[in-house]
C-alpha cells in the first residue's frame, strides 16, 4: 500500500502493527526457552495466534485496540519470564524484542 486510502490503514496503524510484531518476538524468545523446559501457556499460544492475524490487512485497523494488543503482550512476556526463572531458565535474554518497553502514549 503506497497511499493512504488505498486499503485504509493509516500510518499510526502499521507503526503500532510492526510494534505488534516486535512484542510478539519478545514473547516468543521467552516461549522457546520455556519450551526447553517444559513450561508452555496455552493462553501465550493463542494470544500470538491473535496478535499476529490482528497485523494482517484488512483486519485490524484500530490503534487503540493495537495498543492493548501490545500492552498485553508486553505483561504476558514479562509473566513468562518469571515462569521460565523459576523453572531454572535464562533471564538474561537482551534481543531487543525480550527488553521492548512500549511508550506511554502512542507518540512515544
């Protein structure tokens, strides 16, 4: 999509749909270490589910509910990784999408 109209998704949207995406890569690299582990959240697994198909076009073009989208993501990484520790895993994972803070506001 080169111009806005086009399939209706402002440029706020795809920002916030790419933050989306990195959030869920947060997520995922404490889920594969978990894994390891034998630790594994079947809600974790169907919000990746959702989060991901929230990014495709024509899905989801509300900023608002992409905010929540990646606020939960960001709490549900950050309750795996206690999860993880306390199964004896790696906490020091430092790949940008295992430390992402999203903003206070959708301008940050």
């Amino acid at each position: 999509c080169t111009k806005i109209g086009v399939c209706g998704k402002k440029p706020e949207v795809a920002a916030l749909q790419d933050l989306l995406i990195h959030t869920v890569k947060g997520l995922s690299l404490y889920a594969v270490e978990g894994r390891k582990l034998g630790v594994n959240d079947d809600y974790v697994n169907k919000f990746t589910c959702e989060a991901i198909f929230s990014t495709l076009t024509n899905v989801d073009f509300d900023p608002e509910r992409l905010v929540q989208l990646i606020n939960e993501g960001v709490n549900l990484r950050d309750s795996l990784k206690q999860k993880v520790v306390a199964a004896g895993g790696k906490a020091d994972l430092t790949e940008g999408p295992a430390t992402f803070t999203p903003g206070a506001t959708v301008e940050d």
